[in-house]
C-alpha cells in the first residue's frame, strides 16, 4: 500500500475553551475546523493545523466538558511529537514556563532536543528539535514568531509492552521501514521519510498500562492520496487478517480504521478533499462544518454546542 506518513491525530479532551486556546495561543497553530462529533453532534470535533489544514500537521479534539482523565501508556499512542527547528528550544522553554505550562526536563533522542509538555488535559505532546530538514510552511500567528514556530508533526510514539506484532504490521502490510533504535524506542518511516512520518515504538518497562480518558490519543491516522489507494490499502489490510471498517466519508477525508495487535486504533484517511470543502481556506474554522445528513439540524445543533469564545 501506498502511505505518505501521519495524516491526523486524535485525542480526547474535556473543556473545549481551554483546548482552543492552548492550541491556538500557546501553540500557535491554526483553528482549521469547528465540527461536531458524527458520533454524538452533542458534542464538537475541533482541528488544529496549518494554514490549510495540510495532512501531518493535524491534530483533532472530541471535547467533553467534566470528562475523566486518562493516563497515556501502553495499548496507546502514548506521545505526539511536533517538527519545530533546531534553533527553537530556547524559545521554546521560556515561553512553555512563562504561560506556566507542565513540562518535563530537557531530553535527548536519536541526536535530537525534545521538549516534553503537557496539555490542559494532561496530553503527552513533544516539540522535537529536529536537524532534519523540514520544509513545511508554518501556521501564520500573532503568538509564536514563524522562525520558531511548529512545522507540523515530526513523530508518534506508539506505547506498547512487546513491539513485535506491531512492528510487523508496521513493516509487511503498511511500507514501513525500521531507521533507528536506541534504547526500548525503535523508529519507523513510510515514503520520503522524515518529520511527519515517523512512528516510534516504545517498550520502555516503566510505561504504565494506558487508561482512556481525557488527555489520551484516540487513534493516528496516515494519509494516503486518493481513493485508489485507499481501496488498495483496505485490500492489504483485510488480506493481512486484521479487521478492518468499510471506508467512511469524513467530509473532509474518507477513512478506514482498524486496530493494530498492540492495542491502537489506526485509520488510513484520503488527502482529498479537505477542509475548504465547506468553507473558504481564509476563513477555515469559524463556520460549524456539518456534514450534509446533519446539516437540516444546524439551528438546534448549534444552540446546544457550548460558546467557544
Ligand atoms: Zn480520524
């Protein structure tokens, strides 16, 4: 099959207020999609990317007001790591602990800086210092000045107690290749390679079991182009034995989801159409984005979502 690296991830949240503003305004990143969760459009769907909403800088919120926390760890995408430069992690540290954001200290992997910080909710997020070469235009902000700013995602790092099972779904059905290791992390790419595509297996012993709840990862998604290649992945994936969903128009993006041995959800999502399908890129996130079975409902739909600003 055909994958070009992440395509968007998932988490779960409790205020939606507050998730907006820390992925907006500490962040930096862009408000690209006010949605409702097709599932229980009670409740919203928010996406935070670039300017366009590109595949690999998408990170999306099912919001629920007083939700529970979880605990990232095993069975669980147990971290979301962010491309940023090289020369940003002393721009980086001061502002997380000038707006009093939990972070932990300063750490080295694959010769790379990480910044791990936590989310409102407790989310695990990495901003990844990378000497890699990462070309992506950042989001525009009035809060984070663009030679610092996030260029989309650089990895996810899947938690898991043994790797082998889903280092071969990884390898034999998705195109994955192994390209470094060092201690329990071991790390994949897909297509070009590079930040955006990476995949990283944890098995650290210390890692507890993951409990769902607010501040945990939902599922990952990889991109793939088109509808031809998504019917082809969903080919591969039913013929290597794992159960996998009929394809499910998003809207914005037709999905498929199936669960890898260790315990996440993985969906492979179309790069088309996107998130102008609704509403003009300039304007991307101020209009609530329904899709068409839901749209006669607007008016009761939106009187019962909470205010947002
Ligand atoms: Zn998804």
């Amino acid at each position: 099959m055909k994958l070009n690296g992440l395509h968007h991830i998932t988490a779960i949240a409790s205020d939606p207020r507050k998730n907006v503003e820390f992925y907006t305004r500490v962040l930096g990143l862009r408000f690209v999609k006010k949605s409702v969760n097709q599932d229980d459009p009670g409740t919203y769907h928010l996406y935070y990317g670039d300017y366009t909403g590109s595949p690999g800088t998408i990170l999306t919120f099912f919001p629920w007001s007083g939700l529970r926390r979880g605990r990232p760890g095993t069975g669980q995408a147990y971290a979301t790591g962010y491309s940023i430069p090289a020369a940003a992690v002393a721009y980086w540290t001061k502002r997380l602990s000038n707006l009093g954001v939990t972070t932990e200290p300063l750490s080295d992997r694959l010769g790379d800086k990480v910044i791990t910080l936590f989310d409102p909710d407790g989310l695990r997020l990495e901003l990844i210092a990378t000497a890699e070469v990462d070309a992506r235009e950042p989001a525009p902000s009035d809060d984070v000045p663009r030679e610092h700013a996030i260029r989309g995602f650089h990895s996810s790092t899947i938690g898991l107690i043994s790797a082998d099972e889903t280092a071969r779904v990884l390898t034999a059905t998705m195109g994955y290749r192994e390209t470094a290791t060092e201690g329990h992390r071991t790390r994949y790419a897909v297509g070009a390679g590079g930040p955006g595509t990476y995949v990283d297996l944890l098995t650290d012993p210390n890692l507890p079991r993951g409990l769902n709840g607010a501040g945990t990862i939902h599922h990952v998604a990889f991109s793939t182009g088109t509808d031809a290649s998504q019917d082809e992945a969903h080919r591969e994936i039913e013929a290597s034995g794992l159960h996998v969903s009929p394809i499910i128009d998003r809207a914005y993006f037709k999905s498929i989801y199936y669960r890898e041995p260790g315990g996440v959800l993985f969906e492979i999502a179309t790069d088309e159409p996107g998130f102008a399908i609704d509403e003009p890129v300039e304007t991307l996130g101020q209009r609530l984005g329904l899709p068409p079975r839901l749209e006669p409902y607007r008016e009761q739909i939106e009187a019962a979502l909470p205010k947002l600003n």
